[in-house]
C-alpha cells in the first residue's frame, strides 16, 4: 500500500472517529433534554394533580359544613317543636299526676 493511501485511510479512520464522538455527544444530549423534559412534566403533574386535590378537598369542606349547619339548623327546628308541644300537655300532664296524687288510696 502506497504512502497516500495509508494517509488516506488514516485521515477517514480519525474523520469516522470524530464523526462517531459527535454523534455520541448529540445522543447525550438528546437523552439528557428528554429526561429534563420527562422532569418537568412529571413536576407540573404532580402541582396540577396536588391543585386538583386540594380544590376537591376544599369543595368538599364548604360542601360538608354547608350541610352541617343544615343538620343543626332542621335540630334546633325540631327541639323547638316538640319543646312548644311539651309545653303544651305540661297542664295536662300536671293535672293528672295531681288526679293520682290526690285519688291515692
């Protein structure tokens, strides 16, 4: 093989090599920008999904004591009611624990 030749094969041989070393450093690269990118969406999933919850949880809290001042509000209706329909036997009740006091044998 003559001397040019060798030069030639030798010149491909480092040209190959420098453009293997470059595509190994594109590849990186490309791997590392995927993998950031991969970071990232993950990240803003985890806020969306963490904003979501709370918005959930915080529906249902107003949602809960919403009902719970409904529950109290029906309590104190019905305690009033039946307090106003005690009241309203409490004579007769008290006449007629008086009618077997007084009939006692």
């Amino acid at each position: 093989m003559s001397l040019e030749s060798i030069k030639k094969v030798t010149e491909a041989e480092a040209e190959a090599l420098e453009k293997r070393s470059q595509a190994e450093g594109e590849a990186k690269k490309i791997l590392a920008d995927a993998e950031n990118e991969g970071v990232e969406r993950l990240k803003n999933a985890r806020d969306k999904a963490e904003a979501e919850a709370k918005r959930l949880m915080d529906e249902a809290v107003g949602e809960a004591g919403a009902y719970a001042e409904e529950v109290a509000a029906k309590s104190r209706e019905d305690s009033k009611s039946l307090k106003e329909r005690a009241e309203e036997h409490l004579p007769k009740a008290a006449a007629h624990i008086l009618e077997r006091i007084v009939k006692r044998p």
